[in-house]
C-alpha cells in the first residue's frame, strides 16, 4: 500500500514538475534533499506530525509556520495535501519515488559496490568509467562498501540488476556442484 501511495503521490508532483519544464524537476529534487536533511536533523518535527492526538489542522498550522515562503509552492502544496489526507508517514517514501524518477528521467545511474577491500580512487575510476560505458547512463551516483567476507571480486547493483564477481559466490556455487556429485 504504501509504495502505491509513494507512486501515486510521487507521480503526480513529477508531473506538475515538467509542466514547468526539465530545470524545474531538479531544483526540486535538490529542494527535497535539503528538506530530507532538515527533517533527518530535527526528529520532533516529524514526532509531531505523526502524532495522532494532535488534528489536522494543528499539523497543517505547524508545517505552515515552518516551512511556508522557505520552500517551493509545489513542496509547501505537497506538505498541505499529504496532511490533510494523513500521509505524512509516507513522506520519505514519496521524496523517494520522485528522487528516483527525476534520476531516471536525467539518465543518472545509482550504483552500490561492494569490494573485499577498499578501492583505490584510481580504481574507483575505473569502475564508474566502465559502468558508464555499458550502462547508457550519462552519470553515475557512486555509493562503495568494503565486505572482507567477499574474499576477492565485487558485487555492483544498480536497481535491480546484480553483477556478482565475487570468490564467495564462486566457491559457495562449485560446494554446490560438488555436492550435486556426491548424492547424484
């Protein structure tokens, strides 16, 4: 239920964004994350609006004195509906299907890899490069992580897609084989 909110809702701010043209959908989606940053840095804001023994209109109040003439109308009209319908708790999802449509639409590709040691920035390089080359995206959002049970190797995932070079994987998919054998 709540990814159908996070589209419907998401979906529909996207669209009043490209009514205002391409430049409009990604200052907003900056705008979203500084506000996902402010809301990350002040739990009792979202405490509050999540609150069930405080109304509606108390809620709509408070959003008002914070955020009305800081933040776009499409973002202040976004706070306002979601209030008022008592989808608040699905915010973060909603900043996140539109973060990701916007990120579709300008061909900026997200991608996790995890290596068994820390890459190099020269590595690193190598990595994005070749990502951007077989990718089709014109950009990469670049997220690593080091796992030292991998043993060698890496695993890239980009939506979901997974490539796994890993020796892990190799050695747990030739234990397989191995045991096929055996009872076979």
């Amino acid at each position: 239920m709540a990814k159908l909110v996070s589209k419907t809702y998401g979906e529909a701010l996207y669209e009043v964004c490209l009514e205002s043209g391409e430049d409009k959908a990604l200052a907003l989606m900056e705008e979203i994350q500084c506000i996902q940053k402010l809301l990350e840095q002040n739990p009792q804001f979202d405490e509050l609006m999540k609150h069930p023994g405080i109304s509606k209109q108390e809620k709509l109040q408070a959003a008002d004195e914070v955020f009305k003439g800081r933040i776009s109308d499409e973002l202040t009209g976004l706070f306002e509906v979601i209030i008022s319908k008592e989808r608040y708790k699905d915010l973060q999802a909603i900043f996140a299907y539109f973060i990701d449509r916007v990120k579709e639409q300008q061909k900026i590709g997200v991608a996790y890899v995890t290596t068994a040691v820390e890459l190099t920035p020269a590595q690193k390089g190598q990595v994005e490069e070749r990502l951007l080359g077989t990718s089709g995206y014109r950009k990469m959002e670049m997220h690593y992580g080091v796992d030292a049970g991998l043993i060698g190797g890496m695993v890239i995932r980009i939506n979901d897609r997974v490539v796994d070079t890993s020796i892990r994987t190799k050695l747990n998919g030739l234990t397989k084989q191995l045991l096929q054998i055996q009872l076979g």
